[in-house]
C-alpha cells in the first residue's frame, strides 16, 4: 500500500521559504553581497561593521549572564549550612606560633629559599583557617 501525502501547511510553507533565504545569504559571495547593498542604496562597510557591533555586544552580554549566574550560584553555595566560617584571627596566631616555632608539631618548609610572599601568607592563613574548621567538626563529631 502507497503511502499518502498530504500537502504541507502554510507555516510549513514559510519555514521553507525561511530556511531558503537564510541559505541564499550565508552562501552568497561577498561581491553579490557588495552589489546587493548597492543596488538597496546601503552601504555595505557600514553593515558590516553593525553587524560586527550587535556581535560584540551580544558576547559581553552573554558573558555578564555567566558571570552573574556564577555568582548567583556561589552566593547559594556560601549560603548552605554545610558551609563554615573560618577563624582568620585565629589562623594568625597560629601561623605567628609556627613562625616563631612556639608551637609544637609544626614545621615549615623554605619557599624558594627566602620569605613567603604576601600571597603566599595569605593562602597558608586561608588553609589553617580550614584546617581548624575541619579539626573543630571532627571534635564535635566525637563529642556525639
């Protein structure tokens, strides 16, 4: 048995045309192009740096949209109970009794044989900082 057809539908019909036309422009040749805009009365430079504007705009656009998500996002993270603060006071003092070497069990290694930098410094802060975050929740978790 044959299978019928039926005939497509008007929006069909537009979607073809549609699809056409858009073929038609991203395979012309930039000299039909050229002549296209001439033949309208546009100036065909002046389009294609509008079009190279909407572009630009359309990427730091998108790229605001993912760096505000990404914050969105982050904040959410932040807000979560599952999130400890950390004690950067406290981190001092303790890096200060490990310079000082006041404070037993520590040892510090030579950082390319000289000081640590202040990044340096505040990365070891943020990492004691967590450390006795995580040594608090482990005694709480002992407590229970």
């Amino acid at each position: 048995m044959a299978a019928m057809s039926r005939d497509p539908t008007d929006r069909e019909k537009l979607s073809k045309l549609d699809r056409a036309i858009d073929d038609s422009i991203l395979e012309a040749s930039e000299a039909d192009l050229r002549e296209d805009f001439k033949e309208a009365g546009d100036d065909f430079e002046k389009a294609v740096a509008r079009a190279g504007r909407a572009l630009e705009q359309a990427r730091a656009r998108a790229a605001r949209m993912r760096f505000e998500r990404a914050q969105d996002e982050s904040k959410a993270y932040r807000e979560q109970e599952n999130v400890k603060s950390f004690d950067l006071a406290k981190a001092r003092r303790r890096f200060g009794g490990m310079r000082s070497g006041e404070v037993a069990d520590s040892m510090m290694a030579a950082r390319k044989g000289g000081k640590l930098s202040e990044r340096d410094e505040e990365n070891l802060l943020k990492d004691l900082a967590q450390l006795e975050a995580l040594e608090n929740e482990d005694k709480e978790e002992g407590e229970e």
